[in-house]
C-alpha cells in the first residue's frame, strides 16, 4: 500500500487568511497597524472589516494552506 504524505502549510498564508462555514476565503485589509493618527475615524471602522478573495487568489490561497478549510473550526487533538 502507497504512503501519502501530508503537505506543508505556508503559515503566513494560514494566519492571515480565514475561511467562513460556505467555503469562501476572506482577508482583513492592509495598513492596519501603524500611522492612523490623521486618518478619519470612518476610514478606520472600514479596517475592520474582512474582504472576499477573488476566486483565482482564493485558489492561490488554498494551495499554500490546504488543510484551511478542514482545521480551522475544528482543530485535530
């Protein structure tokens, strides 16, 4: 019997991207962190909010976390 082995997740790619119970990837948006003193509280509250991936980057995505989908809501003991 063949031995399949188990692929390695990109785990940048695995903290920054989350995938909702339908299977859609989502990301949060950049420049969250630093030199938001000037910027409008209503730009800000948009930081917030997560972003659908376009389908060819959420194909991109789960190439490099494939088991994203599986773990995230259940994670193995």
């Amino acid at each position: 019997m063949a031995k399949k082995y188990k692929l390695k997740t990109h785990k940048s790619t695995a903290k920054r991207f989350k995938v909702t119970g339908t299977g859609k990837v989502m990301r949060t948006k950049g420049g969250k962190s630093h030199l938001r003193r000037r910027t409008p509280k209503r730009t800000k509250a948009k930081f917030t909010r997560m972003l659908e991936v376009s389908k060819s980057d959420a194909k991109r995505v789960m190439t490099l976390a494939p088991y994203l989908r599986r773990y995230k809501a259940n994670p193995p003991r």
